[in-house]
C-alpha cells in the first residue's frame, strides 16, 4: 500500500502541474489566434503575460502567486502596476519566493516596459548575474532587493550595467563581500546606491565604487559593514547629498568633503575617525542632519557650519568644556541635539531656549552639574524626551516638573538629586509622560499615589534611593506599565494585590527592599511577565505552581526570603525559564525532575536590549549563593558598595553588558542556584539535559545518594556546586569531560573513592574536596596510604600537570564566562577589591 501511496501522490503532483502549463499554453494559443496583428500593444501584453508566468512557473513553488493566472490581463496580477505601454512596476516585497536571482534577471528585469522592480525581503540567493544574450528594459530606473541572502563580490553588481536607465539600486542586508580583484571599478553611473549591512571589507572600498567617477550619485549608504582605508574620493561627489558612512571600521583623519555644497545628511557615526572635524564640514552648509557620534573626536565643540540642522549627534566622543554656546547660535531648526557621552562641565545655559524646536535633549554622562534646568526646559515647549542621567545635578525635584505636559520621557538617573517625589509631579491631566526615570539618586520620603495620574506610563524606574513606606496600590490603574523597578530602597508592606491588572507588564524587580507577605496570586493575570525578580526581601509563603503559566517568564528571583514547602513541579510549564534562583529560603522535598521538561525547546528572543550587571559572590560563610543577577541601567560602578549595605557578600567579580539572547527554541536552564535550602532525596538525572547550563548550585541541602552520570553531560558549565550535603558513593568519570568547568565544590559530603584525575579536576584546590572521609587522590592525600619518595613524585608530577591546565584554564573561563550562552556583549569587566572588614549588621541574608 505505500508504494501505491507515493506513486499516487507523484501522479497528482504531475497532473496538477501538467494541467497549469496545458492552461497557460491553451490560453497563449487563444491569445495569439485573436489579437490583432497590427496591434502593438496587445503584442506588449502577450510578452509581459508570458514572461510574468514563466516566472511564476520557474519558483519552487508555483502556487506562490494565486491571482497571477493565463486568463487574466497581467495588471490585475497581484504586485503588478501598469502603464499604457505594458508592466511598469513589480513589488513582490514580503513574498517568500525561494529563488535563485537568475530567475528574476530573465523573466523580469527583461520586460519591455519595466521602470520599477521591488523584491524586498523575498528569500532571494545566489549571485548578481544577467543573462548575457537577454536585454534589460531600457526603462528599468530602480531595482530594490535588500534584505534577501545574496552573495558574491561586489563587483558583479557591474553585471546591472546592462541595464543602461539604471538610477537606483538597493542591494542592503545581503551577502555580499569585497573579494574582488577588479581593477577596472565600479561601472555603474547611479544616483542612489545602498549596500549597506553586507559583509563587505577592506581598506580599498570607496576609492573602488568612485574610481569611474561619481557625477551623478546623490545617495551612497554603506552602513554596517566592516570597511577602513581612505574615502577621499568622496569630495569629488558634487552632487552627493546623502552620505552614511556609519559603522564601519574607518580609523583614519576625516577628510574634506570639498565644497559639500549639495550635501543634505552626513552619518559616520561608530567609527575611529579622528582629527579637526570643524574644518573638514566647514563648507558644508547645506547640511540638516549630522551624526559625528562614537568616534574619536576631543577637544572643544567645533562651530556647525549651518543654521538648517535638524538632526546633531556628538555623543560618544572625547569633547570637553563646557556646554558649547557656539552651537547655541546654529539652532534655530534643531529638533534633535544629542551630546551625550562626553566630558562636558558646566551647567546648562539660558540660551539653550533659542533652540525652539527642539523636541529631543539628551545630556546625559558628562560631567554637568547645577540644579537641574526646570525652567529651561519649560521654555522649550516642543520637548517629548529629556535625559540629563549620570551627571552631578543636585537639589530637589520641584513641583513644576509637572507642566512639562508633552514631555514622553525623562530621565534623570545617577545625580545627586535629594529629598521626596513630589506629590505633584503627575498633577497635570494633559500629561503625555511614558517613561520616568529616577533611579540612582538621593531621594527620601514615600513613594506619591499621585504617580497613577500619569495615565500612560510605560517604565517606571524608581530603583537605588532611599524610599521607605509601601508601594502603592494605585500604581495597579497604570494599564499600560511594562517596566515597575524599584529595587534596592526601603520599601514595607506586601506587594499589592492591584498589580494584577498590570496586563502589559512585563518586568517586575523589587530586590533589596523589605518587603513581606506572600506572591499575590493575581500576579497570575500578567501574562506578559518576563522578569520577576523579588530577592533580599522578607516574603513568606509557598512558591504557587500557578507561575508555571506563564508562558514567558524567562528570569525568576526569590532568593534570600523566607519561602517554604516544595519546589512546585508547575515551575518546568515556563517554556521560556532560562535563570532559577531560590537560594536561601526554606524549601523542602526534593527537586522535582519535571523542572527540567522545557530543555531543548527553550527560545527567549522577546528579551533583548536590557542592561544587567551579574555580580559573582565571594563563597564566604555569610554570602549564600552563587551570584546576583541584577538590572542595572543607569547604576553608577562605583556605588556598587552600596548593595553591600543590604547583602553581606563581598563581590569578586562585576560582570556588565547587555542581553542579546541567542536560543531559538533549542535552549535550556542557564542558571539554576537551590542552594541553602531544606531539600532532600536525589539528584535527578534529568538536569543532565540542560545542556546549556553554566551554574549549577546545590549546595548546602539535605540532598542524599550518588552523583549521576548524567551531569557529564553538562557540557557548558562553569561552576558546579554540590557541597555540605550527604552524597555518596564515587565521584563520575564522566565530569573529568567538562572542559569549561571553572569552579567545582564537593566537600562535606560522603564521597568515596577517587578523585579522577584527568579533565579539570588536576586545577582544583584542595578545599573543595574536604570532609569527604572516603575521597582520596590528588589534591588529597594519596590513595592507598602511599608515603615517601613515590608519593611526592606522584603528587609533583600533578602538580606540574597543574600548572600547566590552570592557564588554559583561566582562559578558557574567562572567554566562556557566565553570560556567553546569552550572546552578551560585554560592555566592561570591573574588579572591587574585598572589603577588609564585613559589616556584621549589614544585609538581610539568612545565614
């Protein structure tokens, strides 16, 4: 019977598909019989029809494109525009045709009457070819096939100069490389080209594009690639008005641009250009947009050379003084002004009111000081975001904050700014405020009731003050909140019940308070949940298995509380858990294996661009756990102490960056710490299917019998602790195959035998194999009761194996560090140093 199936199946496949070209032929047929010979444009359509299906038939699928049939008129096919002389435009963008471009170059770029061919996102492969005996439309101005996965040199793209109308040509987010060794150039006369995120390279690019000359090109985007070398030859572009040079590799001097005198948008942001940026856009005064920022500009704020700017970034660079009044005079038409990341002093001046249209302020890291610039920014009255975040402003926040009604967003993070929230700031109802930011500040007092008047707050960020009191239950009536973070202050009372119509709401980070009470059940209503982080807080309870529905729920906190009963099996429905931290609590039972059915189909792509420092705990007696996984945007390093204040742990390591999660429904558990707890019963052999696993910590529980197997199957982890429980039995062989495995702690148990001796294991000290009355081996004592010569041969020769592993070792650490599975760009690595004495009334840990 299956063979009958297959060979039935084959022959509807080919009866379908013989009865689609027996319509189209019948129909061409019909067609030629009874047009009129002398009718020029009938012959058009019977052309355009032909190559138009020809097409349709050459795609993978040819069912793709329903409406495009033998008996219609071709401009009723769907994409398809129409002039009197036939097919003008094709714009397919959006439809998955899963071809090779050379179909696309015979069928469709040939087409006599062809002004315009878009195939944006379409899945289209292979190189830039043009079949050498077919002929381009003499009309075909604009071809746009960006976002699709060709590949090839560069210089093919030459091939297009078949198509001799040409003007525009799009080929970003492609494939293609600069592997050319094409001395003739670039020979294509455009006046917009685009190939912006491809993978091209090298020190000779632009000189390469311009060397048949550029006398007509108006738009050159070369974003995102990885080119360097000279771009001098841009001056000669006379009528070049757009230029994106941006994210590349250029380390050179900026050069002049010549007289720029058509030169509208200039962007070589995210590079290494240096030198007198001033002189080289001198003449450029035609200029309403200029991106200089993330480069390696210094000295003082050069004089913009235009009063039409719009659009001005310097952020990221090196310039110093104070705030540039030279720029004051040039922004009559800014709308956005962006000086961040500088070394700026000063205060902000009076004469910033002259910018009148300004709708974007960002000032934030320089080194500003003063009270902050209320009634400045009042003036301003076309202002939606403000952020004047890690500078020195001090004073208090006053009540007229509060008439700046079509501001959106305000950050004002990481000053000095002192005494209560004002009770006001959301007194006005015209109100547009979706983002406060006011963490990292001196600020006392409770947090206002009054902040639900701002009906379309979107975060709220109240974190490292000094707040005390309850939060409060009208923060529920803010629909649309997303973010409500305000960890690491003095917060009582229970979280409130109202939270739970807070359908948006997506992060929920209230560590480092006192807060007490149990997990309100409506928490459950929140089913956009990805971050509950809760930790050093005095919250009771059992841990409810309704958190098990929500779906997104990738980063849960609950350590250091006072939690007890089981672990709810309910935890391993989150399809999308990556971190699990109950350390220190009162958890009892045993882990259940059901925690870990999600490994293997784990994808958290939802959780991206959120700033987290993970700081690595010292291992001393009174810090439990093995770290702290914290948000952290707009901390400054250097009051990390002061999370000391409430967690007796003197932190080894800081780890920054930013989240860019990289699983794609194969990952698993990441981070998984139940140690300082009650539980009992065995290891479950299914952890071992967590393969992405880098801190396992069970230590300091009940937890009995043997090691399993399985853990060697734990292949990315890096710190495994399993001590002061009551294991026995051997230490597995198969752990000696984990080559990342950094730390491992072992001791005060009941182990026996060997120690092995291959893998990892000869770079471990010997305290974390202690109290282990069975183990034996280096870097214990020898097994057997040896002594003597032989013995301390032995243990030198290990030693020197030691020595040996523990370089690569380190290195391998600290390339395979905690965040790698997360595909985390590491902004910094900062070292503190231990503090000399603990601060024995600090912090809320049980220990």
């Amino acid at each position: 019977m299956k063979p009958h199936k297959a060979i039935s199946h084959h022959h509807s496949h080919f009866s379908f598909t013989f009865l689609l070209l027996l319509l189209h032929f019948l129909f061409l047929q019909a067609f030629s019989a009874t047009r009129p010979a002398s009718s020029s444009s009938s012959s058009s359509a019977y052309r355009d029809t032909q190559k138009l299906l020809n097409f349709k038939y050459s795609l993978p699928n040819p069912t793709l494109l329903p409406t495009w049939l033998p008996n219609q008129n071709p401009c009723a096919f769907n994409g398809i525009s129409c002039k009197q002389t036939g097919v003008s435009s094709i714009d397919l963008s959006g439809t998955a045709l899963n071809t090779n471009l050379t179909h696309v170059s015979t069928f469709l770029m040939t087409l006599d009457s062809l002004e315009s061919l878009t195939l944006k996102l379409t899945s289209l492969s292979g190189s830039i070819s043009f079949p050498p005996k077919s002929k381009c439309s003499p009309l075909l101005t604009t071809i746009d096939l960006a976002e699709n996965s060709l590949s090839g040199p560069i210089s093919d793209v030459s091939i297009l100069g078949a198509c001799s109308a040409l003007k525009f040509l799009n080929l970003s987010s492609n494939s293609l490389d600069f592997s050319t060794k094409d001395s003739t150039g670039f020979r294509l006369s455009l006046q917009v080209l685009d190939l912006s995120y491809n993978k091209i390279y090298g020190p000779n690019v632009v000189p390469w594009i311009l060397s048949n000359g550029c006398g007509d090109l108006q738009q050159l985007v070369l974003k995102g690639n990885k080119i360097s070398g000279e771009m001098s030859s841009v001056s000669s572009c006379k009528k070049l008005e757009h230029l994106d040079l941006s994210s590349n590799n250029f380390s050179v001097s900026v050069p002049s641009f010549g007289d720029c005198l058509a030169l509208d948008h200039l962007d070589i942001s995210a590079n290494k250009f240096s030198g007198d940026i001033g002189r080289t856009i001198s003449a450029c005064n035609h200029l309403t947009f200029l991106n200089l920022s993330v480069n390696h500009f210094y000295g003082q704020v050069p004089d913009m050379p235009t009063k039409k700017l719009k659009f001005l970034s310097l952020a990221g660079n090196g310039f110093q003084g104070t705030f540039p009044m030279n720029l004051l005079d040039t922004c009559a038409e800014l709308v956005e002004l962006d000086l961040s990341s500088n070394s700026l002093t000063g205060t902000v001046p009076d004469a910033l009111t002259s910018c009148t249209l300004l709708e974007s302020l960002d000032l934030s890291r320089n080194n500003l000081s003063g009270e902050l610039p209320i009634e400045i920014l009042m003036k301003l009255s076309n202002l939606k975001a403000v952020s004047l975040s890690l500078n020195n402003f001090f004073g208090r926040l006053p009540d007229s904050l509060s008439k700046l009604a079509t501001l959106e967003r305000l950050d004002l993070n990481s000053n000095n700014l002192s005494g209560p929230i004002p009770v006001r700031l959301c007194g006005d109802p015209r109100n547009s405020w979706k983002e406060l930011y006011l963490q990292n500040n001196l600020f006392i007092g409770t947090i206002p009731p009054t902040l639900s008047n701002c009906s379309q707050l979107v975060s709220l960020d109240l974190s490292f003050n000094y707040l005390t009191g309850t939060i409060p239950s009208s923060l529920g009536s803010l629909s649309n909140l997303r973010d409500l973070i305000i960890w690491l202050n003095q917060l009582s009372g229970e979280i409130p019940q109202e939270l739970m119509n807070l359908r948006s709401l997506e992060n929920l980070i209230l560590d480092l308070n006192e807060l007490t009470g149990s997990l309100p059940v409506g928490l459950s209503n929140c089913t956009s949940l990805n971050w509950i982080s809760l930790s050093n807080n005095k919250l009771s309870g059992e841990i409810p298995g309704w958190i098990g529905k929500l779906s997104k729920l990738a980063i849960l906190k609950l350590s250091n509380n006072s939690f007890y009963g089981n672990i709810p099996p309910e935890l391993g429905d989150c399809k999308s858990l990556i971190w699990l931290d109950l350390n220190t609590n009162f958890l009892n039972g045993t882990i259940p294996p059901a925690l870990f059915k999600q490994s293997g189909n784990i994808a958290v792509n939802f959780i991206v661009s959120k700033t987290y420092a993970y700081i690595k705990n010292d291992g001393s007696k009174e810090c439990h756990g093995a770290g702290n996984f914290l948000e952290f945007a707009g901390i400054r390093d250097e009051q990390l102490t002061r999370i000391s204040t409430r967690n007796p742990c003197n932190f080894t390591r800081v780890y920054r960056g930013i989240i860019q999660p990289t699983f794609n429904h194969n990952g698993s558990m990441i981070f998984l710490d139940l140690s300082h707890n009650l539980l009992s019963g065995s290891i479950p052999k299914e952890i071992g299917m967590t393969y992405y696993l880098y801190i396992l910590n069970l230590g300091h529980n009940n937890i009995s019998g043997s090691i399993p197997e399985e853990l060697g199957k734990l292949r990315s982890v890096n710190i495994l602790d399993l001590s002061s429980n009551i294991l026995e039995g051997t230490i597995p062989q198969a752990l000696t195959g984990l080559s990342l495995l950094m730390e491992i702690d072992l001791s005060n148990n009941r182990l026996s035998g060997m120690i092995p001796e291959s893998g990892q294991f000869g770079t471990f000290p010997a305290y974390r194999f202690i109290n282990n009355s069975g183990l034996c081996g280096y870097p214990l004592s020898p097994c057997g009761g040896a002594s003597g010569p032989n013995a301390n041969a032995h243990q030198k020769c290990h030693r020197r194996q030691a020595s040996l592993v523990v370089v690569g070792s380190v290195a391998m650490g600290l390339l395979f560090s905690l965040f790698c599975i997360f595909g985390l760009l590491i902004v910094a690595i900062e070292t503190m140093k231990r503090r000399k004495k603990k601060d024995s009334s600090s912090g809320t840990d049980r220990t």
